[in-house]
C-alpha cells in the first residue's frame, strides 16, 4: 500500500509535532510554514505529562530533559499576603502517577527541538498559502511564492487566523476573552535574594492573577500578569508593554509580584482571543489541528500539549483508516474534539475563579481548594494527564460537552 502524502501547512510547535508524528506512523510529510524564519513568539510553556510522553516517542527526551524545568509543585496563592489556597506537589508524583514527566520550558526551545528532529528537506519555510481545491482524489495547495503542491491529506496547522480554516468554513473573527496580559522573563540571578522555589506559583486577586515559574534549566524565570479588560484592538505577541504600567496594576500586591515586575528590562502585552468550540474540524481530505480549531485561554496550560496531542491521534487515525482519507479524519475529528472543547471551557472556568473578588465567592473558592478538590488537584487532572493521545481506545472517546 503507498504511502500518504500529507501536507501540513503551519511550523509552529503544533504542525512540527505533528509531522514527526506523522513521520514516526510512515506517511511522506511536508511542513510549509509562511515565516521566512522558523521561530517561536511567547516565553513560558508548559509540557504536561499528556504531551511530554508523545515527545519522548519522538525522541526528544533528552532534549527535554537538558532544557526543561520539572516543578516542585503547582503553588495557588493569595494575591496580597502569599497565603497558600492549594500547594499540589507534582515533581516525583507527576510521573509516578502518569508515567510521563511535567516540564517547564521555554516555547523556542521545545520548537528548535521539535524543528531539529524533523529532515530539513521536509521543511519549507516562506510558504504563505493563498488558496487551496480539494478535488476528491488530492488536494492542491498555493502559496504566495508561486509555488504549487499536491498532497493526499492537508492539515492546517496553522494558528488561531488560520488561512486553512478560512478557507474550509468562511471568515471568522476571534472573540476577545476580556483579559490582556503583560508577560516577560527575568534572569533567575536578579531575583536570587527573593529565593523563590522551583515552583509554578498562581497568585490569584480580584480581576487579576499572576504566573510565575523557571524555564531554560532554571536561568529564567517566566512570567505572566493577566488582567481584566473590557476592550482590546491587537492580537500580536510582540507589542512592548510599559513596566510602569504594570506595577501600577498591581499596586497593593505582594511585594514578591512587585520586585518580579520592577526587575524586568522589557515587558511585552497581549489581549487573549479564543473560539467556540467548532462542529467540525475536517472537510474531504482537509483538517485542522491546535489553535486553528480550538483556540483555548492559557489557564490550564493546555494549548501546546492540545495541539501535540492532535499531531499523534491524527497519524493513528491515517494509520488505522489505510486510504480512506476522509473517513480517517472524521474518526480524527470524533476523538479529538469533546475532548479539547473540555479543555477550552475548563480553561474559561478558571478565568473566573482566579479572578474573584473578595468576598463570599472568594471565600467559597478557597474553602474548596483547602479540601483539594479543584482543577489542580492530581485526582482531578488524570482524564487530562493520563490520556495518551496516539493510542485509539475506543472506550477513551468522551461524549461531546456543552460549555457552561
């Protein structure tokens, strides 16, 4: 039986993923990303245990081990005097309990090492695509630079203004989430004498939170200050944000917050866009995978581990399918979908909850998280952690959930 041709329009940690494991399944992958440098915006993600054990069956658990940061502990505490709400120990329970490791990383790392697996005569950088025409048989792809490809599969990867998405189902513009975020990384010797620990901590106050944790193999640390906002114009990564504004928001905050923020040499700023859950991803020999489908608020740090789940269910499902294309990618589409808009609404909940007022809802919340019966909890996050995506297990398919 010959193999598939499969283009993957998209070169960012999710259509990288992808292809390797594509790679890995046996099918002729081609990566066409319409940077004319592969490269990687943003500085903290997370790589939970549902990612990093398809990570390392692509062979990337050295890599990941060399530059990435195993926390102590998920820490969620009170905004103006540090109190604890809920200190989850993940370092030694995370794999014992799930088999895979957690990991703190820098995104341009994961990518380089993601990019650096995959044969460079199977990377096309420069490549905008412009129009696409799936005639049943193939699909022909265009690209800004003239060039013309045909493939038996074509999967847009290619981020939350997906040219791949507009094409299959009509224009559509994201939906501003009310938060924007100032975000930036600090060496780890400037803040030595605060001696934080090697944790991810959340620093949860009214209309606001705070993430902090250390990447590159402890000599940065990460940072993200996420706040309520009713309007926003922008969507780039790459906007300079002002310092002074961002201490100004969080006046009156712990003073470890303040000295985080006032050690930055540059901050950058962001407004939050996601999506609806979609009806359906596929089309003929078309789909789509990561923020292309399921654009999701960073709050369970489940975007980039989502769209390298989506990489291994899809090379299972064209594994399985054999050359019945878009019956594979339906099978594709029917696993993967309830799961991520779980995810996606999961993620706006807790948008929310970090965000309470003081008062009795505040206080509610934080008698839960005593009892360790939240979200973070390691009980609560095994659907999440323990799923390995590139296995098919038929009694593993989550019946489709209504956001709420």
């Amino acid at each position: 039986m010959p193999s598939l041709s499969i283009a993957v329009i998209g070169g960012g940690i999710g259509g990288t993923a992808a292809a390797l494991s594509l790679l890995r399944a046996g099918f002729d992958v081609q990566v066409y990303e319409q940077a004319s440098v592969l490269g990687e915006v943003g500085a903290g993600v997370q790589i939970s245990p549902n990612a990093s054990r398809i990570l390392h069956r692509l062979g990337l658990a050295d890599a990941l081990a060399r530059m990435g940061v195993k926390p102590l502990a998920w820490h969620q505490r009170r905004w103006q005097d540090g109190r604890t709400l809920l200190r989850t120990p993940i370092a030694d329970a995370m794999e014992a309990t799930f088999g895979a490791p957690h990991y703190q990383m820098h995104r341009a790392d994961v990518l380089r090492s993601l990019a650096g697996a995959l044969p460079p005569e199977r990377l096309h950088i420069g490549h905008r695509l412009t129009g696409l025409v799936d005639d049943g048989d193939r699909v022909e792809a265009q690209f800004e630079n003239g060039a013309r490809i045909s493939a038996d599969v074509l999967v847009g990867a290619d981020g939350i203004h997906s040219a791949v998405r507009r094409i299959l189902f009509g224009p559509e513009k994201p939906n501003f989430t009310g938060c924007m975020c100032y975000r930036g990384l600090v060496p780890a010797e400037k803040l030595a004498h605060l001696e934080i620990p090697v944790e991810a901590q959340i620093w949860m106050g009214p209309d606001r939170h705070f993430v902090h944790y250390y990447v590159q193999g402890k000599r940065l640390l990460n940072f993200v200050a996420v706040i309520d906002q009713d309007t926003w114009t922008k969507e780039s990564w790459t906007d300079r944000g002002d310092v002074a504004d961002a201490l100004a928001a969080f006046e009156g905050w712990h003073p470890q917050l303040r000295s985080i923020l006032a050690a930055v040499d540059e901050t950058f700023i962001w407004g939050l866009f996601d999506r609806a859950p979609m009806p359906r991803w596929s089309r003929g020999r078309v789909t789509l995978l990561g923020d292309a489908c399921h654009p999701m608020l960073p709050f369970m740090a489940q975007g980039a581990a989502q769209a390298i789940e989506d990489g291994a269910a899809l090379a299972a499902c064209l594994a399985k399918g054999g050359q019945d294309v878009p019956e594979a990618l339906s099978d594709y589409e029917r696993r993967r979908l309830p799961r991520t808009a779980r995810v996606q609404a999961m993620s706006a909940n807790n948008k929310v909850r970090f965000h309470l007022r003081d008062g009795p809802e505040q206080m509610a919340r934080d008698a839960e998280m005593a009892k360790s019966v939240t979200d973070w909890s390691l009980s609560n996050v095994a659907w999440l952690y323990g799923h390995d995506a590139g296995e098919l297990d038929d009694t593993a398919i989550e019946a489709p959930r209504v956001a709420g």
